[in-house]
C-alpha cells in the first residue's frame, strides 16, 4: 500500500443476480462496506462512496441528489444505505 493514498473511491458490491440470493448478497455487501471504511477510518483516510441509483424512489425528478427519496425496497438497496 502506498503511502500516499489520500482517498478511496468505494464503488464495489456483489450485485444480486436473483430474489433468492438477494438477503445473502445484502450481507456480504454490508461486510465489504464495514471493512472498506474501517480500513479507510483507521488510517485517517477519506472514502468517496458511489451507490446505485436504484435507491431513489421512481419519480421524474432529475437529477438525483442527496436530499432526493430513497425507497430502498430490498435487502440488497437497504445494504447500500450508508
């Protein structure tokens, strides 16, 4: 690891391929991103973190920001809630 990283751009998940693998792929998702940021926490080091655009409700309204709704309706949108 270089000593000289000054940022992280988190933009990994497992992406959910069916309903049936959807609460397992929630919860791997949610210990990569516990790690990433623990990672990045213990090390002073800032993380920029890219989710999916499938947590916004399905309105009109573009573009998204961050004060648009959410509507996570699965177990695997709900994991990428940070």
């Amino acid at each position: 690891m270089p000593d000289s990283l000054v940022a992280v751009v988190h933009m990994a998940a497992i992406l959910p391929s069916g309903a049936n693998d959807d609460i397992e792929r929630a919860r791997k998702n949610t210990i990569l991103d516990k790690n990433i940021f623990s990672f990045c926490k213990n090390r002073n080091i800032p993380v920029f973190y890219g989710s999916t655009c499938n947590l916004y409700d399905d309105t009109s309204e573009t573009p998204k920001n961050e004060i648009s709704k959410v509507c996570a309706s699965t177990p695997y949108l709900k994991s990428k809630l940070y």
